[in-house]
C-alpha cells in the first residue's frame, strides 16, 4: 500500500460508517416503533383510546371500536365475551360511571400487521391507575360514637401494569378497535 492510500483509507473508512450510522431507522416520538404514515395513525389511535379512557369518553370510546369488535376475555368461559353491543352497553353502564378518574401510561412494543396491511396488533405495556368508591360502606366502631370516621366518600385508587395486546383493523382508511380495549 502507498503512503497515499494508507492517508485515504481511514478516512473512507470512517465515511463508511457514517454513511451506515445514517441508516438507522427513525422512530416515532416517544417510542421504539419504526415511524412510517401507517404507524403513526395507528398510534395515534390508541392514544386517542388512552385519552378517551383518561376522560371517561365512553362515546369517544364507541367511536373508536370497531362494529366487529369481539373480545374473548383470555379465557374459555363463553359467558365472558362479547361483542360491539356488549361493550357500547358496558361502557353506557353504571360500573363504568362509577370510575371517576383514570391515568394511564402505554409504553409501545411492537406494532405487527398482516400482510394485506388492514389488521394491526399492537402490542404494549401499560400502567393504570383509576378511582372507584368503596366497596361497600363501612363504620369504624369509633364512627358510631362520633369519634371516628367512616368511609362513605372515600375513594379508593387501584392500580394496574400489565402486557396487553389491542387488534386495530383499517376499515374505510380509518383505523377501528377490533379487540383489547
């Protein structure tokens, strides 16, 4: 090798690299989901979800959901799935009122679609934090003297984290919960 080449070498070297260093893929904000149009509309949906159920939106909550939803529950009793109607009614239901407040963090994984590019699962982590009333009410024995407390207006803060996996489908170029709300 030339004294020449052995000056040029390092250099081309290191522009290789760099030129490699650019190909990294780009990331959606926030996540490590590869960023492309299609991805950001899918997240950009869930996070519609996660605000919606921040707020309480039971009707933003229908909006999103697919007219096929049907969840299954992860478990082989039948009596525990339902469809779009099952949950419109859940969501219109007192059980769902009674939450006052929710917070909720998704932490993306991974977003696998099928080959046609019309079905996504979508696959997180989240953290859930949400606000009922108390079981039932209850008297401590010094409350009955005028004592103590009772608890007939505390709220209880329960919380969640768990992997969850939310099935999207593209039906007339929007994106609609199919399954994992």
């Amino acid at each position: 090798m030339t004294r020449a080449m052995a000056r040029i070498t390092p250099w081309i070297v290191l522009a290789v690299l760099m030129g490699l260093a650019g190909c990294d893929p780009k990331y959606i904000e926030g996540t490590k989901i590869e960023d492309s149009d299609e991805a950001r509309e899918v997240v950009r949906t869930v996070e519609m979800y996660r605000k919606a159920m921040e707020s309480r939106d039971s009707d933003m909550l229908i909006a999103l959901a697919s007219k096929h939803y049907f969840e299954k529950n992860g478990d082989s009793n039948s009596r525990n799935n339902y469809d779009y109607d099952g949950l419109v009614n859940f969501l219109r239901s007192p059980e769902f009122r009674q939450v006052t407040a929710v917070r909720m963090k998704i932490v993306y994984r991974s977003l696998v679609f099928n080959d046609e590019h019309t079905v996504v699962t979508v696959r997180y982590h989240h953290s859930s934090d949400f606000k009922l009333p108390p079981a039932k009410y209850k008297v401590d024995e010094k409350a009955a003297t005028g004592d103590g407390e009772d608890n007939f207006d505390e709220e209880v803060w329960y919380s969640k984290t768990d992997d969850n996996e939310m099935v999207l489908q593209l039906e007339e170029g929007k994106w609609y919960i199919l399954k994992g709300m």
